[in-house]
C-alpha cells in the first residue's frame, strides 16, 4: 500500500510514518510526503498514485481541505483523511462535504491508524 503524506511539519510526516510502521499487518507500507498542498497535488497530477492520502488541514501555500477540493474537481477518487489538531464537528462536517473519509485527531496511535487501514481494505 502507498502512502502520501502531507504536513508542512517534517516532524510530524516523520511522526506519522513511525505510527504507520507499527501497524500489525500493514509492514509492506511505502510512503511518499509532501510539505503542502500545493506539492501534493503537483505529485498526484504528475502520476504519483498512492492508495490513501493522509493529509494536515491547516498548510501554507494550499491547505489540507483546498488540496481535497483540486482533487475532487480534477476527478480525482484516491481515498483521503485528514490527520489533524482541527477536531471541531463543523470542520469535521466540512471535510466529510468534500470527500474525505475521515477526519483523525492529534495526538494518534498505531492502533488508530490500524483501524482506518484495516476498514480500508
């Protein structure tokens, strides 16, 4: 399964893909990051074809839910969620509008994301 990460805090890409390692069942995860929107788009635009986006909602340049909303507007189905500290339920509601399968509150744990994962496949 591939990966794209997407937060502009090379801390927390480096955070996710540890948790995302500790997933029993799911050791065969490549991952590919991007600091923002703007750069995530360019790599699915330019052939990058991840399984699952995990993307921040709050970036620079294209946040987390204007990268949702290109990719919707270009056809775009890859299935997407956000990790994110914006846990609000209208932010929630806002997101699911846009096409994300789910919305995942920092702090995280493995098994979080062996739940999204496993519902996933």
């Amino acid at each position: 399964m591939k990966i794209l990460v997407v937060d502009d805090s090379k801390a927390m890409r480096m955070i996710v893909k540890r948790n995302l390692s500790q997933v029993p069942g799911f050791g065969d995860i490549e991952t590919i990051e991007a600091a923002s929107g703007a750069e995530a788009l360019e790599l699915v635009r330019g052939g990058a074809a991840p399984d699952l986006i995990l993307s921040d909602w709050n970036m620079p340049e294209m946040t987390g839910i204007e990268f949702l909303r290109a990719l919707r507007a270009d056809g775009v189905l890859i299935p997407f969620g956000f990790v994110t500290s914006e846990s609000q339920p209208e932010m929630r509601a806002q997101g699911i509008e846009a096409g994300a399968a789910f919305l995942l509150a920092k702090p995280f744990t493995p098994d979080d994301f062996s739940e999204i994962l496993s519902s996933m496949v």
